[in-house]
C-alpha cells in the first residue's frame, strides 16, 4: 500500500505542477493508507488491545482520528521548486527527532505500567497521541496533502 501511494504521490505532484489540485480520488487513497497506517503504529504503541483492521475508514480503530480537509487548490510553485518543502520542515524534523526519542522511554515505561496495572497512563497515553498529531501533520504537509505547514504543537 506505502508502495502505491508513493507512486499516487509522484503522480500527484504533475498534477499539482499542471493544475494546482490533488486529484480528489488519488487523495482519498492517499489519505486512507495513512489512517491504515495510524491505526497499526497505535497497535504497536500499545494503545488498543485489538488488531488493526485493514481499512482505511476514519475513526473506526484508533483513537487518534485522522482526518483531511480536501484542499482545492495547492501551491504549484511551492509543491513543485526543489526541497522547498524540506527546508521548511527541518525544524519540525529536529523537534520530532527529540519527541520520538521520548516517546520510546514513555512507550517503554508505559509497557511496565500496563503490565502491572493494566492501563496505559493517562499523562503518557495523551504524549503518544500528540507525537502522532504532529507527526501526522508534517507528513500530511510533505505529501502535498494540505497547503498548511504544521503548527509546533502536541494538540
């Protein structure tokens, strides 16, 4: 599936370059793969007991709902100069190094609370969703699935 949204993307980004829209059906695709793929980092993030189905419909499984404003026009200039996009990230990128680096000792920390007392601590549970939101959003950025860059926040 990762596979076939990286090519949806490459072909998006002509699209982009030639009309200055996400083709809305690609979108979905693209789209939906990500909540797929949320849903399985929750499983492994120990935040559901469950296992992931394989859909991609929004708040099905996961506690951390992802969703996306179709955007009706995207930057063409923006989507299409050269690592503009990544030079706009980097900071985003260096914050996430830090959080992702805490969310291991918390998802570690985390196994030993639901072990003994079988719940996930709520101060932890409510870190892993906002690493997931951020993440979530500057991915959704470098895919050309949003105009907006992602705000420096857990929320």
């Amino acid at each position: 599936m990762w596979i076939l949204a990286a090519v949806i993307g490459f072909i998006a980004w002509w699209a982009i370059l030639f009309t200055g829209r996400y083709p809305r059906g690609l979108f979905e695709f693209v789209v939906n793969v990500q909540r797929w793929g949320h849903s399985v980092n929750v499983y492994q993030a120990m935040m559901r007991d469950e296992y992931p189905p394989f859909s991609g419909e929004n708040g099905q499984y996961s506690p951390v709902t992802y969703t996306l404003e179709y955007p009706e026009r995207l930057s063409r200039l923006l989507n299409n100069i050269p690592y503009v996009k990544i030079i706009l990230v980097i900071p985003h990128i260096i914050v996430l190094i830090f959080l992702f680096i805490g969310f291991e000792v918390v998802n570690f920390i985390a196994w030993w609370a639901i072990l003994f007392t079988g719940k996930y601590p709520r101060g932890m549970f409510d870190y892993v969703v906002g690493v997931f939101r951020w993440s979530s959003r500057v991915s959704a950025y470098m895919g050309m699935l949003t105009a907006e860059c992602a705000p420096f926040s857990l929320k």
